[in-house]
C-alpha cells in the first residue's frame, strides 16, 4: 500500500481509481488522462443507457477498453470489477471522509439537477421529488447507504488479483490528494 508519496511510473498506464460515489474518481481520472495522455473512459457512460437502465453491452464494452494497452477507469461495478483488477498496474484509492464525499455527492448532485445537463445516453440529474426517497435511484442515499462498501478494498483486491503485483496509493484526504497530484503533475 502506497499514500502521497508515490510517483506513477512511465510504463504505468493501465489505472483503476477506486472511491466511492464523491470520492472524486472522475476529476481525478480526468486530470490524469489529460496529464498523461492515457485514454479514460467514464465507465457510468457505459452502464446507464436511456432511462438510467443497465445496457446490455456494458460487459463487453468494459472488456474492449481493457484489452487496450493503456487506459484509465474507474474501478467500480460489482460485474465489471473481475474484469478490471488482473489488467491494472495501479489503483488509486480515494477514501476520503464521509463528511467529505457526502458534502461532494450533494453540491455535484444539486449542481448537476440545476443545469440540466445530459449525463449519459439522454439521462438526467433527478430532482429533489427523488432524493427524498429512500431507493437506490437517490444518489444521495446511494452515496450513504455504500459509504462503507470499500472499507476492505485490501481484501477485495487480493481476492481478484492473486499476483499481487499491482501498486494501490491510498489517499485518505483532499490534501493528499492535491500533494499526489502535484508530485504526479496532474
């Protein structure tokens, strides 16, 4: 296990970030696929087709990024997760606060539903007659009812990745985040 200190290699180009929903998996893959010029691929583009439902190609889609030599993902759905952990060279880990993802969750959530912007497919932010609810249409609740989901992300790995041979950075705080990110020039 790595922290802020750890510096991607050149031949690194194969990177799963992992976090949970406001983690900040999308800004940080974004930065780096603009510093490094390494493909990202925002892997809820290819899960949610119209009307939030599951695409049936989602699968294959994944895989077909994954047979690439270089590419950035996030590291996230339980059927897509086999797939993307024996590829990666490196996962980065944003476990962040609660307090942190949650208040990230909400001001991305409300920020989205105001412009109403297309996220994927012809999907939309729902409002707020949705984050009232208690469903796993409500990001909101999503991002409380999962806060917890990565608490052994060790364990899970080594489970998929028996090698051993990945690097996992684990950043535990937006200032680590930001030194990463700087010592990394992103």
């Amino acid at each position: 296990m790595r922290g802020v200190e750890y510096r991607l290699e050149p031949d690194q180009r194969r990177i799963a970030v992992v976090g949970t929903s406001g983690a900040g998996k999308t800004t940080l893959c974004e930065a780096m696929a603009q510093a490094k010029d390494i493909p990202y691929t925002e892997i809820d583009s290819l899960f949610h087709g119209p009307h939030w439902e599951p695409r049936a190609e989602f699968l294959d889609d994944v895989q077909a990024i994954l047979n690439r030599d270089e590419w950035i993902i996030e590291w996230q759905y339980r059927l897509a997760r086999p797939l993307i952990t024996p590829r990666a060279q490196v996962f980065v880990w944003l476990d962040l606060p609660i307090g942190r993802r949650m208040a990230r969750l909400t001001r991305r959530t409300v920020g989205r539903w105001r412009s109403g912007g297309e996220l994927w497919n012809g999907n939309r932010e729902p409002g707020p007659s949705v984050w009232l609810k208690r469903c796993d249409d409500n990001i909101l609740w999503w991002g409380w009812k999962t806060r917890h989901k990565l608490d052994d992300l060790e364990d899970q790995l080594a489970s998929q990745y028996a090698s051993g041979e990945a690097v996992v950075v684990r950043l535990t705080g937006a200032r680590q985040v930001r030194e990463w990110r700087r010592l990394n020039g992103l």
